[in-house]
C-alpha cells in the first residue's frame, strides 16, 4: 500500500518508518498540509494519512477519490476537520485514533493548569536574570478546588483521575455519563451549575457545530469571577474575542490554552522571524494570565508510538477486511 502523509513533520517520519516494520507499507511524506488544492499530490496513492488542521471538505475529498484513493486515515481522535457526509457519498472510508495515551493529554493539562497557577514559567525567567523577588508570582493550593470537566470521556477521565489525587472536587458535564467519574466521587451538573461552582474549567470534548464556540460571552459571565479556564481539547470551542473581553474585564481569571480556532495557519510551524497577523493571537499573549502552547498535549514517545501503529493497524483492516473497529465512515 502506497501512503501519502500530510502535514508531516521530522517526528511522524521517525515514528512511523518504526512501526511500519511490522507492516511493510510505503510511506511517502509531505509537510504540505491537505486541502482541495493539494489532493493531487496523493497521486497514485491507496490512502492519505492527514491531522487536525487539514481541511478535508467536499472538494478536497472528490479530488482525492479522482486521484485514485481508497481510503482516509486520520492520525488523530478529532474527525471535525472531514465533510463525513462527503465522504460517505463518495464510498472513502475514514479512520482515526480514538485512543492514544490519554494520559499525554491529561498530564498536558495538569501542567498547564499549575504552571499559570504558580508562575513557574515567569519564575523560571526571573531566576535567569538574578531576580529571586516573589512579588506577582502569588498562586492558589490546588487541593480543596472545584474543578469542572466539559467531557467525561478517555482524555477527561484521565484528567479526573490526576486531579482527584490532588485533593480537588469534580464536577462533569457529559451528555454520555461515566459511570466511572462517579465513582471516583465526580458530581455530574448541568453546564450553569458548573460555570457557576467551579474554580478550574477544562475542556475534553469533541468539536461539533453544536457546540463550536460553547464557550462564549454568556458562558464567560455565567462563570465564577476569576476562573482559570484550560482548553487542550479543540480550538473552536472557544470564543477568542469574547475571553480576551473576559480577560481584560478580570472575570476571565486565568486562561491555559494548547489550542487555537485559527491554528491552522500557525501552529506547528516556526514563525520566530515573522510578524503575527493574527491580532487576537497577538493580543493573548500580551496577557501575564494567559498561557499558550502550540498544540503539544499530546506530544509524547508513548502517545506518537500508539498513534502510528493504530493508524496502520487501521488501513491494514481496511484493506484486508474492508472495515475497521475505528472506523467513522
């Protein structure tokens, strides 16, 4: 099987020549990411593998379906970015890794959260330039915190998991109930009562039109004053322009954020000799509470490890079984 990789990078290529060992496929990668003008490089190709931030609407996947291909891999959980209702009119089944080291993820997150919380990034700063002065880098005992979870699901539950070791009480809203969450003492809330009570909010779920921008202007004043809110699930969750208001306002207390609605046209990329066009981009990070990484939370050898060898495992058992357990078309 002839694979094209998009938007690949130099860790996809050593991660995935590892695991095609046991699979003998050949790989071909791109740093191009995959969009309607791109499908032709798929050119003679069985498959495409694609990330997050590859746009595969309509008009990308009839190109690709014209260029020869059979079948879509995503090396992700999310599957926002495929017109699936496209995908499933031209016959191209669509993969994805439902599950990889969902720990990655949750531990991401707790990293986010106690470093906005206890300035060890400012700190660490200030240490370099011989300035050892505590002033502004004041934070808050994690313990005894409300936390809110938006998604209960593998990633959320991990979290739950660290956060209640740490002596926090949880709250969730999952529209699928865990049974799990509860028994790690975790309440389930309607979506006002968890504004409302929690401290800490830390999004873990999918990006759906039904729920893209949830957290918005209403949402951010429904809030407890001061609330620190982490997003390491799906840019489009949250409304930029209304947290930047929140923030200036002081009712958005803390914002941690491993992903951006507009990424696409920066993240993964080294932009150090260039100016920002984003203005709302620009101005986060201007704030002192604002702390963002570049789509990192899932970033790890055990997660990367998991990733390429399911992907592959995935167009395996399309091409020897003509489905696949992981399957979303």
């Amino acid at each position: 099987m002839n694979i094209v990789f998009y938007s690949a990078q130099s860790y996809d290529r050593v991660f995935f020549d590892r695991a095609n060992q046991s699979f003998g496929f050949t790989l071909h990668y791109l740093d191009t990411p995959l969009n309607a003008e791109t499908a032709r490089l798929a050119s003679g190709a069985q498959a495409v593998c694609a990330f997050v931030n590859d746009v595969l609407d309509e008009a990308c996947l009839d190109a690709l379906k014209h260029q020869g291909v059979s079948w879509i891999a995503l090396r992700c959980a999310g599957f926002n970015q495929v017109d699936l209702e496209a995908a499933k009119a031209l016959q191209l089944p669509v993969v994805r890794v439902p599950g990889y080291s969902p720990e990655a993820v949750a531990e991401h997150t707790l990293a986010l959260i106690l470093t906005l919380n206890r300035h060890t990034h400012r700190a660490y700063n200030r240490v370099r330039e011989s300035n050892f002065q505590l002033q502004g880098l004041l934070g808050f005992n994690l313990h005894g915190k409300t936390v809110g979870l938006i998604g209960t699901g593998q990633i959320g539950m991990a979290t739950a998991q660290i956060l209640k070791g740490f002596g926090c009480e949880l709250l969730g809203y999952d529209p699928y109930p865990n049974q799990v969450f509860e028994a790690l003492g975790g309440e389930y809330v309607e979506l006002g009562e968890l504004y409302r009570r929690a401290d800490i909010i830390s999004l873990h779920c999918p990006l759906s039109p039904e729920n893209h921008h949830l957290i918005n202007g209403a949402a951010l004043a429904a809030m407890k004053p001061g609330v620190m809110l982490v997003n390491t699930s799906r840019g489009g969750l949250v409304d930029t322009r209304a947290a930047i208001m929140a923030l200036k306002s002081g009712q958005l207390g803390y914002l941690a954020l491993d992903v951006y609605e507009q990424e696409s046209e920066f993240f993964f990329r080294d932009l150090s000799d260039e100016i920002l066009t984003d203005d709302d981009l620009s101005r986060l990070m201007t704030f002192p509470n604002v702390l963002i990484t570049g789509h990192q939370g899932f970033f790890t050898g055990e997660a990367l490890t998991q990733i390429a060898e399911i992907t592959l495992a995935n167009l395996r058992d399309l091409a020897e079984k003509g489905q696949c357990d992981n399957q979303v078309v």
